[in-house]
C-alpha cells in the first residue's frame, strides 16, 4: 500500500518538481559547505604563513638591532687590582723606595675600543692613621705602553686624605662605633684620583701594560685599583642609559626597512611575468615579420618550396638556350649578329643572352 501511494505521488508533476528543488538546494548547501571548508584551509593556510613571515620578520630586527648593539658600544668598564711593591729599608721598617706596579690589561692584541674616550682613575684604600694625615699632598703616576715597551702616555695627579676636624672624627666614631666593633666597617678613606680624562685608543699602538707609581715613601695603604670608564657621548650616551627607548626605537626602525624591502621585492617579482607578457605583445605588434613556433617553421618550407620553383623554371630556360644555341655553335664566326636573332626567335628563344 506505501509503494502504491509513493508511486502516486512521484507520478504528480508538481511532486517531482519539489523533489527536484530540494535536490538542487542540497547539492547547493554541500557544494556551499565544501567550498567553506576549502575556504577555511585556504584562509588558516595564508594565515599560518603571514604569522610564520611576521615573527620571522620581528626577529630579524630584534637580532640586528642586538648585533648593532654589541658591536657599536663598548665595555662601560674595566677594573683592574693593582699589586704595589718597594725595596724595603736595611732596618725592616717603612719603605725605602716609591711603591710601583705593573698591571696588565690584557694579553689578547687590543682591549680599549678605537675612536671612543676613556677616563682611567686610581683608587686608594688609606687608612686614617697619623702617618697618612700627617702625610700631605702626594704624587700618584701612571704610563701606559704597548707590548714591546715603549711609552704613548704618560699623566701624574695629586692626591690627598680628605681633612676632617677632630670633633667631626669623635662624633663618626662615637656613632659608627658598634659596626667597627662588629667589623662591618674601617676606619678608612677611599681617594679616587683620575689620571687620563680623555685618553682615546690608538690603532696602530694598543695599550696592553699600565706601569702605576706613588711618590712618596710614607704613604700607607690597604688596597688600590685601576679603573677604566667608558665615557660616552651621542647615540652611545642615549643606548645606554636609555636601553628600552633606544631598543623600541632600533627594533622599530630595522622592521620598517625590512618591510619596505621585503615589499619592493615583491612588487617586483609580481609584476616581473607581466612586464614579461607586454615585452612580447609589444614585440608582435611592431615586429608582424618575426614570429615564433610552427607558424616560423611554415613559412620557412613555403620559401624553400618557392625557390625550388625558381630553381626548375632556370633549368628549363637554360636548356632551352642550351638547344638553341647548339645550331649555331658552327655558323657564330660567319654570322652577323641580326642573323643570330632571327634565328634565335625561329628557334624560340624571346631574347638573346648576353
């Protein structure tokens, strides 16, 4: 009874015309929905590739941003102990001879950079005993030599204790005297005494040894140091105290010339074929003679053919002066010259050779 009824329905046109439409509107929505998902895979495929150059892009310009970085600026700093040694006098006590030392800044062929300004500067551990206070004013030298030796420069600078009154050193005893029982601090003052403002670095003569000199043979210390600062100016000056500014500025600057040539070059490959197409049309235009392919090759065996038919149509003229010419071979020297063509014409040939 269903398949008698199914029957009837597929037999009323208006039936098969629905079933029709809703055959077409479903293979409308799957043709629709295959063509959204290769829609999606083309779209996650572009932009999978679009973050991949991006992030390939930004690291770039992190990397040469820090490259520049590391070969643009200098070492800020150089710190080096300083080992004094005397001639000690005949009787063990105090020094007979100036506390000199050499100090080595570097065994490798150049440690300062060339073209930027060094400021070097010796630091003094004195202790405040009544030697060093009743010292004064002394001399502190230095000069610097190369490998072999020699002497480029040279600079000596006074040095002193810092003078405090005696009411001034009984209140910061009194004061700081639970630290000094502890041991947390001394008794001592630090002088920093600077050398060289503006020393710069010669290429041909690297600095490698620093020979230090105290004039004075009642001077008493702890400790002393050389130090080398970097004294920067400019762009240098900027980088370093302002590390993040300068980074986002550099970073940026690098990423905007990427783009931009990244940009051009493919603005170039992309319109590389098509001035490619243009150069050709342009060529057929004005060049109808010179053309390419079979079209060549056919117009080649036409004119081969062609010259062959001028070829055959020579012989037969040739062999027909040929056969005209071999009555007369006999008669030329006896002949004048309008009797040889009149029988020329006879014989059939419309002009005499000349």
């Amino acid at each position: 009874m269903f398949w008698i009824v199914s029957r009837i329905c597929r037999s009323l046109p208006f039936v098969g015309t629905v079933r029709k439409n809703v055959l077409h509107y479903r293979q409308k929505a799957e043709d629709g929905v295959q063509k959204g998902v290769e829609n999606v895979r083309l779209l996650s495929f572009r932009g999978g590739l679009v973050g991949l150059l991006t992030a390939m892009i930004i690291w770039i310009s992190i990397f040469l941003y820090i490259a520049f970085y590391y070969a643009y600026m200098p070492s800020i700093s150089h710190v080096r102990p300083i080992h004094v040694q005397f001639e000690a006098c005949s009787d063990g006590k105090g020094l007979c001879s100036f506390p000199t030392a050499d100090v080595r800044l570097t065994k490798r062929h150049q440690l300062l950079m060339v073209g930027q300004p060094y400021k070097i500067y010796i630091q003094l551990e004195m202790p405040e005993s009544p030697r060093n206070k009743d010292l004064g004013m002394f001399m502190v030298c230095a000069s610097l030599r190369v490998r072999s030796g020699v002497e480029v420069n040279k600079a000596c600078r006074s040095a002193m204790l810092h003078y405090r009154s005696p009411l001034l050193e009984t209140l910061s005893t009194i004061t700081f005297s639970p630290f000094m029982v502890l041991g947390q601090t001394e008794e001592k003052q630090s002088v920093l005494v600077e050398l060289f403002s503006d020393f710069e670095e010669d290429q041909n003569q690297p600095v490698t040894d620093v020979k230090v000199e105290i004039q004075t043979r009642f001077v008493e210390l702890y400790s002393a140091t050389m130090l080398i600062h970097a004294h920067l100016t400019g762009l240098r000056y900027l980088m370093f105290h302002w590390p993040i500014l300068s980074a986002a500025v550099g970073i940026s600057s690098n990423l905007l010339f990427i783009l931009l040539m990244f940009s051009l070059s493919w603005w170039h490959l992309s319109h590389y074929d098509e001035s490619e197409g243009d150069e050709l049309k342009y060529e057929n235009v004005h060049n109808p003679d010179q053309k390419n392919g079979f079209e060549f090759i056919g117009e080649l065996d036409d004119k081969d053919s062609d010259a062959v038919l001028d070829d055959e149509n020579l012989d037969e003229e040739l062999s027909k002066v040929e056969n005209a010419s071999k009555p007369l071979e006999t008669d030329l020297l006896g002949k004048s010259k309008i009797d040889l063509e009149e029988n020329l014409l006879e014989s059939g040939v419309q002009e005499v050779p000349k």
